[in-house]
C-alpha cells in the first residue's frame, strides 16, 4: 500500500510513501519502485490521484525584529523616565 506526500509550499503530490517501509519513491519515470507503484495503483478500485493537490497555507510575513527591539527598547525608556519621575 502507498500513500501520497505533498509539498507544503506548492500543494502538489512531491513523491509517494510506501508503507511497508515508508520508503519515499520519487516520481520518475525510471524509478522500479515508481513502475511498481503504477502498476499496483492501476489495479486499485480507487487509484491515488497524482495530479490532486492540497490547500496551501501561505506562509506568515516576515517580522522585523530589529524594529521590534528598538520600538520595545523605547518603550523600556519610557517606563524607567515615568518611574524616575
């Protein structure tokens, strides 16, 4: 038996997982255990679909940490001058 991994950042099939041995099996053409793969999905009752994807989720936007510091830093300043005065 074998399942279908997907890329996280495209959502497309990136290779198969057999099972048996969660051997990760390429999508090529010249790969045994991708012809073997093949066959056996060919004779299933419902094939795995090499062409399904999944939804992606985009990534979170890239924070700027040295604007979070220095804007932290002043509010760190403010609050030693408020308990100085």
């Amino acid at each position: 038996m074998y399942k279908l991994s997907y890329d996280a950042m495209t959502g497309k099939v990136s290779c198969i997982i057999r099972l048996s041995d969660n051997a990760s099996i390429p999508l090529c053409e010249g790969n045994s255990d991708f012809q073997d793969f093949l066959k056996w999905n060919s004779k299933q009752p419902t094939p795995l679909d090499l062409n399904s994807t999944i939804p992606v989720i985009p990534p979170e936007p890239v924070r700027d940490l040295a604007k979070e510091m220095d804007e932290l830093k002043a509010r760190v300043g403010k609050l030693e001058k408020a308990k100085l005065s």
